[in-house]
C-alpha cells in the first residue's frame, strides 16, 4: 500500500498561528490541580443557569414561539433582539435614531463578537494592507491578522487606553511614505482592555474617530472598536462608546458581546455597523452560515424583555469587582515592590511587569517555574504583534480572575508573587549585588 500523501494547505492555512491561549488551556485541562489565571473565562458560579431554565420555559410555553425559535433564522439576527440593542444604545449612551442614524437596521447579531472582528477584517483587508493597533492588544485578533498576510502598526497604550497622539504621528509617518491607501482598520479595545484592563479615555475617544475622519483622504478607514467588556464596569461610570463621536454612521464598526456579560456558551455577539458594510458584511456572513444560532437570540431577547438580564449583569459586576480586589490584594501583598501594574475599573484582566531581572516570556525559567508549582499566565509578550513598532516588554504578563473561585486567585496570586521574589533575590545574588 502506497504512503498517503500529505495535503496541500492553502497559504492562509500555513500562515494561521496557533492561537496562544490552545495551549495554556490544554495545559490547564490536563492538569486540573494547576491554577489557571491564563484563561479569559466567564465565572462558572455567575452563569444564568435559573433565568435560562425560565426564558426557555417560556418560549417553550407557545407552539408557535418554540417554533420559530427552533427554525433557521436571518443572516442579520432576530429582529426582536436586534431592536433590544439599539434601544439599549439609546438608553445608555443616547446613540439614537435622531443624533446617530443608527436603527436595528445598522445591528447585527453574530456568533461571538468574534466572527464579527473575523467578517469585518475579510471584507476590508487584502494582503499588504495596514491595521493599525494598540500595544498590547487582543492576540486573538492579532491571529487573524497574521493568517491574512497584513502590515500591522502598533501604538502604545498607557492608562488611558491607546495613544492617540502617538496614533497621529503614525498616520502621518505612513501617509509621507505613501502608503496611507493602504491603512483600512484602526482597531481598539475601548473598555477594560484585554490585555491591560485599562479604557479609552473620553478625550482620546473623540479624538480617535477625528482622526479616521481626517486621514480618510481617498477611501474610508474604519475605526473597529471592540466592545466585548462594555458591560462589565464595577461602577456605572463609563465614557461613551468611540461610536458616540460618529453621529453620521460612516466611520466607526461597533462590536460587543452578550457572552461575557451574560452567558459564553449562548455564543452570541453583534454590531452596529456603517451601511455599506453592513451590506457586504452580511454577504459574507450568508457565507459562513447564513445566519447565527436562532435559540440562543431568543434566549437573550426573552431575558432582556423579563428584565433578568439587567439583574443578572448586577450579579456579574459585584462577582468580578470581588474577585479583582482578591487578585489586587496578592499582587500588593506578595508581589516584589518594584512590580508594576494597574488596577483595573472592570473587565477581566490586570496586568502587571515584574522587575526587568525576571523575563516572563514563554520560554523564561520564570514561566518554567510557574508551570512547576501549578500555575498558569498569560506572557506579556503574546500581546505584542511581532515586528509592528513597539517592543514588548520581557517581563509583564496578563493576569485574569475570570474563571477561578476566591481561594484558587489568592492562591495563585500568592504563589507567583513568592517565586518572582525568590528569582529577584537570586538575580541580586548572581549579579553581585546582595550583602
């Protein structure tokens, strides 16, 4: 019998990474005993398991509503739940028919704000063009920039979100190299930011959206703010969406998610999106699947029209402000003084750098160690796109309390704070400079 012979993968195939992340969660699947504070997950004890129970009770409860909720839907999303978003937009942040020309018409629901990022990058990108993004940022997306063959720049992001001075010299670096006909995206996680947990503030928010405006000399770019942590502020102060500075809907690609919030395994995200690409959006989305799973929309209208989802984000919010405060407490108690890291305001996420003698990179004896004594990060270096303009820095990592009870966080927290100490002592003691 002659050798199978292997098969030919397409080029995108072959420039598709493995995502970061597979193997930190493999790693923590095989190993149930290690603590991951790796993985970006929802907190299992905050899932809505009684007000699923309930909305499926009730549009089980007529023939006609089951039906419909069993049957294919639209490509664009139940129009139902499409309207509960732009009423929510309205409510929370007067983005209205009015002063932004938005409607359920300009919303889209996904599966996952995720396709979402996915669709909107195929419908704009060919190889050789420019993103422009954060550093960090979201390495997820970073993975499918890479698969799509494009130049991506990165800015720094501070504490108040991406530098968008920084992010003005760069559009005026490219456009005296000629190459601004080439810049398509400007991407920016705008709350609580995966990785940083820090959120745009409201000056670089209008600032932001004037600069797509101003650099769209002979084609649009698109400002794709990533929204999916939006909700998960531990106070209801937050700024206003970058979409809020687009009142004439042309500029700015809305994203967010119902799955942190609400419910991950509902997998449902959505979009309000400029006309134009809503309509090839929804082309491609035709492509994919014509349309995301029906019953988890009529789960999460159902719950929104009950009011159980507004109650339930109250019970998500106090969760994770708890839990970031368990993880905040063992960074300032266990931590080496010199670390450095932010205190996040929502979201999932804090990041921290540890003294510079302590590379945290993947291959580090830092990371080594950790693995030893059962606990999990993500390497600050995962959120840096590779050769975009700004060196990551060797020794941060992302640290999320999503997932993990408030034993397992202090614990974790605890036991990489007392390693990062015992390698900084002996680093002083290599280095000559203990007494």
């Amino acid at each position: 019998m002659s050798e199978l012979p292997g098969i030919r993968w397409s080029r995108r195939a072959v420039r598709t990474p493995d995502p970061p992340i597979s193997w930190l969660m493999k790693h923590a699947i095989e190993h149930p005993d290690c603590i991951s504070l790796a993985a970006g997950f929802v907190d299992s004890d905050t899932l809505p398991v009684e007000v699923t129970g309930a909305c499926v009770r009730q549009i089980m409860s007529e023939p006609a509503t089951a039906r419909a909720a069993l049957q294919y839907g639209t490509s664009q999303g139940l129009g139902s739940l499409r309207r509960q978003i732009a009423e929510r937009l309205a409510r929370l942040d007067g983005i209205t028919p009015g002063s932004h020309r938005v409607t359920a018409d300009d919303v889209v629901v996904t599966t996952g704000s995720q396709q979402l990022l996915l669709l909107i990058s195929e419908v704009l990108l060919d190889p050789d063009d420019i993103v422009i993004l954060g550093a960090p940022s979201y390495f997820v997306y970073m993975g499918i920039l890479q698969s799509m063959q494009v130049r991506v720049r990165a800015v720094p992001t501070d504490a108040d979100g991406m530098d968008t001075d920084a992010l003005a010299a760069t559009l005026r670096q490219i456009e005296a190299t000629g190459d601004l006909d080439r810049v398509k995206i400007i991407y920016c996680v705008s709350y609580f930011q995966n990785p940083m947990g820090v959120s745009l503030s409201l000056p670089r928010r209008r600032r932001l959206a004037e600069l797509a405006q101003e650099f769209s000399r002979r084609h649009r770019i698109v400002v794709l703010e990533d929204a999916a942590y939006k909700e998960l502020g531990f106070t209801d102060e937050v700024p206003s969406p970058i979409k809020s500075f687009d009142p004439r809907n042309e500029f700015v690609a809305f994203t967010s998610t119902f799955c942190k919030p609400f419910s991950a395994g509902l997998k449902t995200g959505y979009g309000v999106l400029p006309p134009e690409l809503m309509t090839a959006v929804l082309r491609q989305k035709g492509n994919h699947d014509f349309g995301s799973a029906n019953l988890p929309q009529w789960i999460i209208s159902t719950a929104i029209a009950r009011g159980d989802f507004d109650r339930h984000l109250q019970v998500v919010r106090a969760g994770y402000a708890r839990k970031k405060s368990i993880l905040a407490e063992a960074i300032r108690t266990h931590f080496p003084p010199q670390t450095r890291w932010i205190d996040p305001a929502g979201g999932l996420y804090i990041w921290a750098e540890l003294p510079a003698a302590i590379p945290t990179g993947p291959h580090s004896e830092f990371f080594r160690r950790a693995l030893e004594r059962q606990v999990l990060y993500v390497p600050g270096e995962h959120c840096f796109f590779p050769a975009a303009g700004v060196e990551p820095p060797p020794s941060a990592m992302r640290l999320s309390y999503g997932v993990c009870d408030d034993t397992h966080i202090a614990e974790g927290g605890q036991r990489l704070g007392r390693l990062a100490c015992e390698m900084l002592a002996e680093a002083k003691v290599g280095s000559g400079l203990s007494r």
